[in-house]
C-alpha cells in the first residue's frame, strides 16, 4: 500500500523517532561495558561476590547480590564509628576522654594494643587505632564504651536493619553460634553515604592512610574514605573515592571463597575498573572528551 504525499513526512518521523530511541548514547553504552567488565571480574572467583556501586553525582547503581547478607568482618567497624561521632555530637561522649585499657578488654587478631599492657589513651586515639590497624582490643574498648545496643540501635533509625553488630571482635564461640556480624553490600553503601553527609569528623578519620585492596585499586593521590575485613573465606572493602568531579561509593562482599587471594585480587580489580570509569566521567563530560585543567 502506498503512503500518501501527506501522510510521508509523518511516517518518516515516527521511524526517525524510533531509531532515536533504540539509539545508546556514549555514557549509556560506557557504563555497558563497564558493568559487563566488572560482572565478568565477580563471575570468574570461585566463590560468591556481591557490589554495591553508587554514582554520587547522579544516583545511579550498578548491582550484584547488594541485598544479599554477608559477613562483614572488620568493615562493621563502619557502624562503630558513625556511633561514636553521633554519641560525641550528642554530648554522650567525648573524644579527648582518657581511658586506662583493662586488660580483660585485650584480644589477639588485628592490632597492636593487646601488645601493650594498659596504656591509657583518648577515646580518638583508639578509633584511629581501629580504623588505621584495625585494632582488635581498641574496637571493643570502644563498644563496651558505647554500647552494643545503642549501636544497633542507630542502624535501625537509619533503616539499616540488615546492618547487625552481634559480637565483640574474636569473640569465637558467638560467631560458631550463628552471632556474625552481618550487612549487605547496599547498606554498607548507605551508611558510608550518610556518614559523608553528615558526619564530617568520621569521614577524616576514615581518609586515614592504610593498606587494603580497595586503595591498591586506585592511583596514588586520590583520596578514599574506607574500611576493609577479612576472615577465613570471607574479604570486604567498602568505601567512598574522590574520583575528580566524580565521587562515588564502592561496596565489594565476598565470602565462602575457595581462594582467598584470588577474592583480594577481584575486589582490587573492581576497585582499578570502577575508578577508571568515574574519573572518564569525571573528565569526560556527557560526550567523553577529556578535558584536564
């Protein structure tokens, strides 16, 4: 059937409209590759991998299993420390506080405090300790000191339900009970988010320098804001990159691993792949030209 003279131009259009719409733009196809690489990375570690990466100019996620639970290891350290800024902007609490470590507090793993006797320390020295080290014995001084229940309980009024501090560190016999500390990729995400916007104090005592494979995944210079974990079968890193003019917040959970360095080597390379991505966006523009200043 032929198409009229008059009816023509309308019908070119609605083709032309059609085509306009299955077309990709560059960052729309960009972001494809980028979510097929890092896909790619989780797929080929034997064991399960989850990821939470959140754009924090634009919104948008790229997701695996970011609702799933993992255990968190030493990244609940998160939660610890929101607490601790929140609990010392409420008057709780106050940082140039001294404390005297009791021995009984004192527990093997991460750190250097159980080597020490009982030094007596501000309560700031001891996040540094748990942040920086991540110090075992500093890390329970610091819940005994704010309260386990208050720490759950400032999760839940941020809506992070799945988010649970449910034992001290080392504290094996709760952990073979089924009381792992426990979050999700997305949440983890969250409480990074609202730790940035909120409070300041944290977020300088996260920036703190130390080795993890996160940071190994980004170029010298550019700042993170993070926290790590391990335990056997199980590597976390979560954390906030100051990618130029392209922040964003990164998330990688693994656990029941086969090989724990082939986990470590995954999340460092998610870590590498996510900061090449953002910092082209961040350089890029809509169209991708590579402005630098």
């Amino acid at each position: 059937m032929k198409v009229s003279k008059l009816r023509a131009p309308a019908a070119f259009l609605l083709l032309a409209s059609a085509a306009n719409a299955g077309a990709q733009t560059p960052t729309a196809d960009l972001r494809a590759r980028f979510e097929a690489r890092i896909q790619e990375i989780a797929g080929h570690v034997d064991g399960v991998v989850g990821y939470a990466i959140v754009d924090l100019t634009s919104g948008e996620r790229i997701a695996r299993l970011d609702t799933a639970t993992f255990p968190t290891a030493s990244a609940i350290k998160l939660a610890i420390v929101y607490e601790l800024f929140k609990q010392a902007e409420e008057g709780k609490v106050r940082l140039d506080e001294m404390v005297t470590l009791d021995r009984k507090q004192a527990v093997g793993g991460t750190g250097v405090l159980v080597e020490m006797g009982t030094p007596t320390l501000s309560i700031r020295d001891y996040a540094v300790l748990m942040v920086t080290l991540s110090d075992n014995t500093a890390t329970n001084l610091l819940i005994d000191r704010l309260g386990m229940d208050r720490i759950a309980a400032r999760m839940r009024g941020l809506g992070l339900n799945g988010t649970r501090l449910r034992r001290h560190m080392m504290d094996t016999a709760a952990a073979q009970r089924g009381d792992e500390n426990v979050s999700t990729p997305a949440e983890l995400v969250r409480l990074l988010k609202a730790i940035n916007e909120a409070v300041p104090g944290a977020m300088e005592l996260l920036k703190k320098p130390k080795d993890n494979r996160l940071r190994k995944g980004l170029p010298e210079g550019v700042a993170s804001a993070d926290k790590s974990g391990e335990l056997e079968g199980v590597r976390v890193d979560a954390g906030i990159v100051f990618a130029k003019n392209r922040p964003y917040a990164l998330c990688v959970m693994t656990t029941f691993l086969k090989d724990e360095a082939e986990g470590e080597r995954a999340i460092e390379s998610i870590s590498r792949t996510a900061y090449e991505y953002f910092s082209r966006l961040g350089l890029g523009g809509t169209l991708g030209r590579q402005v630098k200043h």
